[in-house]
C-alpha cells in the first residue's frame, strides 16, 4: 500500500481516480486552492497526482505562473515519484504512434504539455509521464473546463443531431480502464514516458453509435468537416509491462453504460 496525493478536487479526473485509487492505497485528495497549506507535506508521500489545470494553462501560450505541475514539483522530494498527466496531442497524427514518434503539438494546451513534460524532466529524479488519448466516462455531475469528445456528442444530440464522422477514428479509453492501468503504474513502479490508450483504431461513427444506444429521441446526421486528422496510440510499452486486458468490446459495453444512465 502506498501513501498517494491526489491534487485536484473538482474535476473528472481527479475525482475518478481518487475514488477508485482509495480501495488499495492510503490516499489523501486536495484541491489546487489549498496548495500553501500543505505542499511541505507533500515529501510525505510516496506518490503524487496532480489532475487540477488553470484555463489560462489550456487557451494561452505557456507561462510558468499557469503551470500547476511545475508549481508543484518544486516541494517533491527525491523519494516521491511525481505522475505527469500529459497528452496524446503532443504528437503528430497518424498510426500506431510510439513513445518515440515525431512530436507536433499544434494548440497551446498541447505545446504547453510539451514544456512541462521537459521541464519536469530535468527537474525531477522520479518522473512517469502519460500521454493520454481520449477519455471516456459519465461527466454529468463533474465541472467540465473544456469539453471531451463524450461532452460534444451529448451537446448535439440534445441539439438533435449527430456528426456523420465518415471514416475517421480515434483512439479512446474509459475512466475505469485508465484508473486500472495507473494503479498498476504505481503496483509495478514504473517509470518513464508512456502512452496510455486502447491502441487501437476506434471509428468515431461506431462510438456514437454506442453512446446513442439507448436515445428513443429523432436525430438527423450532419455532415460536417473535422480538422482534427485520424490517430490511434501504440500502448504495447506500457501494456506489456502490466499484462491488463484493454480491449474494444470493453469500451463499447461502457459506452452502452452510459447511454442507459443518460437516456433512461
């Protein structure tokens, strides 16, 4: 059992991970708003997670004052190991992307990702840092920054429409399958860079259509032009190491969860 500090109180992930994270550690969760009272504390622990983001941090060019991971790398010790939740737009777009793929982070939230993953780097001697894909999970309750995938689909259908995506896939894994591999991130203490996703080409129209499930309501489809390219994770690196089963019927039975607690 490890000592872990989850940072962050308000949002989906935060939330998430500190409720599933608790059934086998002894963790503490705290909001980024009450940092001063306790960051000389943070030496205290074995682990810690911060998931809280400032908005200046998502739309503007980076500024250390907007970075909360940096911030809080400044009190980690030698002996606790720091998780850096990061992004999988930090890469081009394209197929079956390693760890070592060419990196083109084209939004500021991207790029900003990218100078806190090399600042943190150079900084720390304990440093795992996830290049997450696209999550998925019930946000209904959360407060949402910026929306998802999950959240845009939910805001047209509500609208009456869905988006005729075509051919184009992402990649996708749910909250609980995240929460099961950082766990065993933390079980096999693992360090270094690592992607976290299903690996796997998950087509954008076939995810809606699991989402859509249970809605009875009429819907039209849109064609509409998506900039985003197609992309999908290379995983085996992490994957291989935790030998969990991360599969696409998986994540289209929790996509079907889903539908039935927003539409029934």
């Amino acid at each position: 059992m490890k000592k872990i500090l989850v940072i962050g109180k308000r949002g989906f992930l935060g939330n998430n991970i500190s409720k599933y994270l608790k059934q086998f550690h002894k963790l503490t969760h705290k909001d980024m708003k009450s940092f001063n009272n306790y960051k000389l504390k943070i030496k205290n622990y074995d682990y810690v997670i911060n998931t809280s983001i400032n908005k200046q941090y998502i739309n503007k060019k980076y500024d250390k004052k907007f970075d909360n991971d940096l911030r809080i790398s400044n009190f980690i010790s030698k002996n606790t190991v720091f998780i850096f939740l990061s992004t999988r737009k930090v890469y081009k777009s394209g197929k079956n992307i390693k760890e070592t793929g060419k990196l083109l982070p084209t939004s500021n939230y991207s790029k900003n990702k990218l100078i806190t993953e090399k600042k943190l780097s150079k900084k720390l001697n304990k440093l795992v840092i996830l290049r997450i894909s696209n999550v998925i999970g019930d946000k209904s309750k959360i407060k949402k920054i910026h929306n998802t995938f999950v959240d845009i689909f939910f805001q047209n259908i509500e609208k009456g429409f869905i988006i005729d995506n075509k051919k184009k896939y992402k990649d996708f894994i749910s909250i609980y399958k995240f929460c099961e591999i950082l766990n065993g991130v933390i079980n096999k203490n693992l360090r270094g860079i690592f992607n976290v996703s299903i690996g796997k080409k998950i087509y954008l129209n076939d995810i809606v259509s699991w989402l859509n499930t249970f809605n009875k309501k009429k819907f039209i489809k849109k064609n509409m032009t998506i900039k985003e390219d197609s992309f999908f994770l290379n995983n085996r690196k992490i994957m291989s190491k935790l030998k969990i089963k991360n599969s696409i019927s998986e994540l289209k039975n929790y996509c079907i969860e889903i539908s039935k607690k927003k539409f029934t």
